[in-house]
C-alpha cells in the first residue's frame, strides 16, 4: 500500500488528485478519503517517528552516573534515549574526574548519591557540566534492581536521571562554607559531651548511687563524688571520663564562640536574632544548614525539612451514591510527623518552644491560649514550635525585626 503524505486525506481529497498517478505509484484501487481521526492518529504518528537531528540539543545530551566510593568512582554514560555509550572506573582523584568529564562531549547531566564525597564532587564538577544532581540514597534504592554492583548502580543513576525520577538534594555555594563546618563542629561536640555524660550517670547509677541535676558534672563536689566509688578500677574509670568531660566543655565553648562570631558576618543574623528565644548560637545554627530562605516557597516546605509536617493517610475517599460518584465526609489519619528531615533544625526549633512555652513573653501567651481551647500540651508546644518557623521563614525573607503582629492564631 503507497505512503500517503499528510495532506493526502484532507476533506475528502483522494490519491489521484495528488498526481500519485503520474508519480507510478499503483492506484489501480480506490481509497476511501481519511476521516478526521484517521488523519490525526496519522499525523501523531508521523510526528512520533521524526528523527531529530544528531545535533539537536535534547539528542545531544549525555547522562553520567557515578557510583562513588572511596577509592574508586565507576562512571556510566547514557544517551538520551537510554543507551549506554561508556563504563569506566576511574580513582577518587580530583585530576582523573575532572579529566574524565572533559574528555567528555555532548551536554552533560551528572548524578551521584548523597554521602561523605558528595559536597567535594559537586563543587568539583558544577562549573564543569550543565547540570548536577545530588540525590537522596534512601530514595532512589527501592528503584533499584535486586541484583547489583557497582556497573549496575552508576548505569541506574543514570537512567533514572534522564527519566526524571530522582529525589535532589540541595547543594549550593553562598559562601557559608566556614560557618557550616563551625556549626558541624559544635554539634559533634555537644553531641559527644552529652554523650559521655550518660556514661558518667550509667556509672553510678549501676553502683546504686543517686545523684540529681547537673551536681555530678561539677568540680566542687567531684572528690566526694569519687570517694562513692570504692572499686579502684571504677574509681579510675570515672576519674578518665570526668577529665574528658572537662576537656570536651572547653572545646565546646570555644567551638561556639567560634561559631557566633563568624555568624555576626551575615546580614540575616541582626533579623533572626529579633525573635524571642532564638539566642546567637541558635541563629547561627540555623544560618549555616538552611543558608538561604529562597530554598522554601511556602511555610509548610520550610516545615517539612524541619520535621514539623503532618503525615496523613486516607483511603476509599469516594462512593457512588444514586449514580454519582461523591467524596467520603470522614476524617483524614494522621500518623504522626515526617521522617525525612533535618534533625539540627528540628532540634533548634523545639528548643526554642519549650523555652517559649516556660518563660514571659508572647510566645507564652500564644502557648496558654492554645491550652485554653483544650489542646495537649505536647500539641501546643509543636504548634508553637511550627509558628516559630513560620516567623522564621518569613521575617528572613522581608529582613525585617520581629513584631508581636505576626502571632496571629490562623497564621500557625
């Protein structure tokens, strides 16, 4: 049967009207005119089978996995319909990657997991390639095969790059860098000392000795402390950690210090600071993970990477009644707040609502009008820790100061 050309149907116009006679295509056969379906599944089709130009700029677009590790990287290089062009293992060295990503050509769209190399690769290759995808490991493997190694992981990163099926995590340059290591500084070491503190507590408490309140920590009563223990091993092993407890407070204060200092740099922090119970190392907490208020549209995305969303599951939401198809009047479940999210910023916020919530001032007064309706307390106090981020989010964002007029109650 002879090709027609999209225009060989239009209003009834048949073959031999086109000259396909003269053309010595066989019209022996009379064809019934297109109708207007059959022409347009027609011209979809022709449009579905154009070839595009080997040089147009979506054929031309290369897809690279890497699957990182610490010796090796094994690349994977994908073309734009899915086809793997290159695998290749290369050293976790700054020359080869660069070099390799040189010798590359095309556009190319880069990917690799979140992990302990994925700040140093991102800043490698940023201002090399078109694009660069860090993403969320604990999202992409359940699109994972079963089966796999290293060739397998780079190929599917890749692959699932070019279907746009991956989770990114934010990385970005705002010149925050030294404040972002201070801030992980600080936190290792309040971490570790509050660490060694319940060793200090298990101690004792494993020998019947009660103790209360920060009295244990203190210098003044430490040798009556000591004299409790009448083990000389035990002794010994609690002189060792009251020594680095001593040692790892210094290193914590100068950490923060350190970390309030270089926060005064920023011009967020004046604004930030305005708000009640959000102290200069909180400030600077929060100046050195979220960098930027840009990242967040709206309040409930700056709640969700805080933890403070709501995760709500529903099921059978609609019922024919009569014929027609009506939404079911039911409540939605709630099973609690996200998992994903930034534990620094969760923590930074719930500290300054419990603060809030126990001390004069307007966060108080929103918190005791929340028990008035009958609320939980623990409710409220994450109903108060959300209208903290809010404000948060929103006075960052204008460079204003804080003003009570924000604590409106529909605002939460």
């Amino acid at each position: 049967m002879p090709t027609l050309s999209p225009k060989a149907g239009e209003k009834g116009v048949a073959p031999q009207s086109l000259g396909l006679e003269a053309k010595g295509w066989a019209t022996h056969y009379k064809r019934a005119p297109l109708s207007e379906y059959d022409l347009a599944v027609y011209r979809r089709q022709q449009i579905c089978s154009r070839k595009e130009h080997p040089m147009s700029p979506k054929t031309n677009i290369k897809y690279v996995g890497l699957d990182v590790h610490q010796d090796t990287i094994s690349v994977a290089v994908l073309d734009a319909e899915g086809k793997q062009l290159l695998y290749s293992v290369i050293p976790t060295v700054a020359k080869a990657v660069v070099e390799f990503i040189e010798g590359l050509s095309g556009t190319l769209h880069v990917v690799l997991e979140e992990g302990c190399l994925s700040a140093w690769l991102y800043g490698l290759l940023t201002k090399r390639v078109a694009k660069v995808i860090v993403c969320n490991s604990h999202k992409s493997a359940p699109l994972m095969p079963d089966s796999r190694n290293d060739e397998i992981d780079s190929r599917e990163l890749a692959d699932l790059l070019r279907m746009n099926r991956l989770s990114p995590v934010y990385h970005a340059d705002h010149g925050l860098q030294s404040l972002k290591d201070l801030g992980r500084s600080y936190t290792a070491l309040t971490r570790d000392t509050t660490r060694l503190k319940n060793r200090l507590k298990s101690l004792y408490r494993s020998q019947a000795i009660p103790h209360r309140g920060k009295t244990l920590y203190g210098n003044k009563r430490r040798e009556a402390w000591l004299e409790h223990l009448t083990n000389p091993g035990l002794r010994q092993r609690a002189q060792l950690l009251f020594a680095a407890h001593d040692a790892l407070q210094e290193l914590r204060r100068q950490a923060a210090h350190d970390l309030v200092v270089a926060s005064r740099k920023h011009a967020a922090a004046s604004c930030l600071r305005s708000i009640p119970f959000l102290g200069p190392i909180r400030t600077a907490l929060l100046i050195a993970r979220v960098q930027t208020p840009l990242r967040f549209r709206t309040k409930r995305q700056f709640w969700a990477y805080c933890g403070f969303a709501l995760e709500t599951r529903s099921s059978g939401d609609y019922r024919f009644d009569q014929g027609k198809l009506k939404r079911r009047q039911k409540n939605v479940q709630i099973r609690g707040l996200n998992f994903d999210h930034n534990p620094e910023l969760k923590q930074v916020f719930k500290g300054a609502a419990v603060t809030a919530s126990a001390c004069p001032g307007p966060f108080r007064d929103f918190y005791l009008a929340l028990l008035e309706k009958k609320m939980d307390p623990a409710m409220a106090r994450l109903t108060l820790a959300r209208k903290i981020a809010a404000i948060t989010l929103t006075l960052w964002k204008k460079g204003e100061p804080f003003d009570p007029k924000y604590l409106k109650p529909q605002a939460a």
